[in-house]
C-alpha cells in the first residue's frame, strides 16, 4: 500500500509546480496520516493506512523547528518564495492550527519578510470561524473544490462525514470570494471523469457564485493510491481552463 509522503514535520524547500521554492510545513503525524477526506488520488495514501504512533506535531515543537530551518536557510543565502501548509492530511484539523498559523506569521516576518505563507485546505473545516479567520490572515488560502456534482465529490474525495456535501461547502466558500484562490483535481477513472460537460458546466456555476481571486487546475502527478486513475493532458487542462475563464471571468491557472 502505498504510504505517506513526509516524515518530517518541516520539510523542503522544494519546488512546486504551483507555488515555486516552497518549504513544507506537515501538521500530520511524522509516520501517519489525519485526514477528513480520503481522496482517490491522495499521494499520501489511503487513511486506511493508520494515523501512525508519533501524533500531531505541537505548536512549540512546530515553531521550533521552523525557527531552526529558517534561520539556517537565511544564514546560507537560500532562495525561498513560500511557506506551504501541506503535508500527510489536512492542515486545519491540528487542534492548534489558527495559534500555529500566528507563529508562522511572526516567524516569516523576522527571518523572510517577503516570502508568502499558503495553506492548502480541503475545505472540511470551514464550519469553524477561528479556522477561516486563521486562512485569512495568511497570504494564500487555496481551497479544494474537485466536482459541484455531489456524487462525484463522494466518489473521487470520500468524505469522512455525510454532512459535509457539495452545496454547503459552495455556500462556505463564498465567504473568501476575491481572497480565496479554488484548487480543482482533474481526473479520469473507471467511475470518474469531471471533464464532462456537466461536471464542467457545474464547477462554472460554483465558481460564479463563490467568485475566487483565482481558479487552479491541475491533474495527477505522482503515484496514487487507486491506480486505475488516468492523468488529463495539459493540452486538455488549458483547454478546460480557457473555457472556465471566458465562462466567469475569474483568472485559471493550469499547475
Ligand atoms: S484532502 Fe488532501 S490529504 Fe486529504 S485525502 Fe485528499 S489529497 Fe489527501
């Protein structure tokens, strides 16, 4: 079965195809995975795979070690375009998540003043007001949103919970229209395919009616954990995107 990704809680820089040179922050346990969905094409595995022995990371630990990289990459003259929030599960279930944020926060403005913090969320946690003023103090919240269809946000995300559905996390997001920036998977499968003119023609009306800053589109990359899913071409994914942009006028990136 294949396994998480990170055993470090701080872990970089690498680079993104979609944020540059990009050092990690993992607020999953360092040999497990703590997820509210279980996606198809997580590359962190199933979460059948256990949340692993070592727990969260807590907020002192966090701080500390992101002091310590900090200091070593400022010392060493390394380039460094962002802090990810990112990592074997999802960032905002951390019991301390909007407190780590504030450290994050202080810690980039004494040692990369200029340098972004983002956090990549599945948008399970956005019932909790201290988790959505946490994402927006940080310069990039990017918010997943794969399918408005809501039986194939179950297939292709798999939902911890049966009351998080596609209509409520819409009417959630509209909270960071102009600020938030949507994350879209793009994929094929033997039971999935949101390249349809449905599935598209439904993101369309969600992404009008959250109006994000932005829109991100990409496809898999990396190993999955069901292997029967297929990757969408680039060429596709621009024409996908060109058609979501001329439809809203919100600007599409292809990652
Ligand atoms: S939300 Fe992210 S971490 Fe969670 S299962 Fe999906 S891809 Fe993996």
């Amino acid at each position: 079965m294949q396994r998480v990704l990170f055993h470090d809680t701080i872990f970089g820089p690498i680079h993104s195809r979609r944020l540059g040179s990009s050092l990690g922050v993992n607020l999953s346990p360092r040999d497990g995975k703590i997820c509210s969905f279980d996606c198809l094409y997580c590359e962190a595995g199933f979460n059948a795979q256990g949340p692993g022995t070592t727990g969260f990371p807590s907020r002192a630990e966090v701080a500390r070690l992101l002091e310590e990289k900090l200091k070593a990459m400022k010392a060493g003259g390394e380039k460094l375009d962002v802090i990810t929030f990112s990592g074997n599960g999802e960032p905002t279930l951390h019991p301390y998540f909007p407190e780590i944020i504030d450290d994050t926060i202080r810690l980039r403005d004494k040692y990369f003043p200029e340098v972004k913090i983002s956090v990549l969320t599945n948008s399970t946690r956005l019932s909790s007001p201290e988790v959505c003023e946490a994402l927006n103090r940080v310069d990039n919240n990017i918010l997943k949103l794969d399918s408005a269809v809501e039986s194939t946000m179950r297939k292709m995300d798999r939902p911890g919970s049966p009351e998080f559905t596609t209509e409520r996390v819409i009417s959630q997001l509209k909270q960071f229209s102009d600020t938030g920036i949507i994350q879209t998977m793009i994929l094929r499968g033997p039971e999935i395919d949101n390249t349809s003119d449905t599935e598209i023609n439904a993101l369309i009306e969600a992404y009008k009616r959250i109006r994000p800053r932005s829109i991100m589109i990409y496809s898999i990359d990396r190993k999955t954990p069901d292997e029967t899913l297929r990757a969408v071409s680039h060429e596709e994914l621009n024409l996908i995107a060109s058609r979501i942009e001329a439809e809203t006028g919100i600007p599409v990136s292809v990652a």
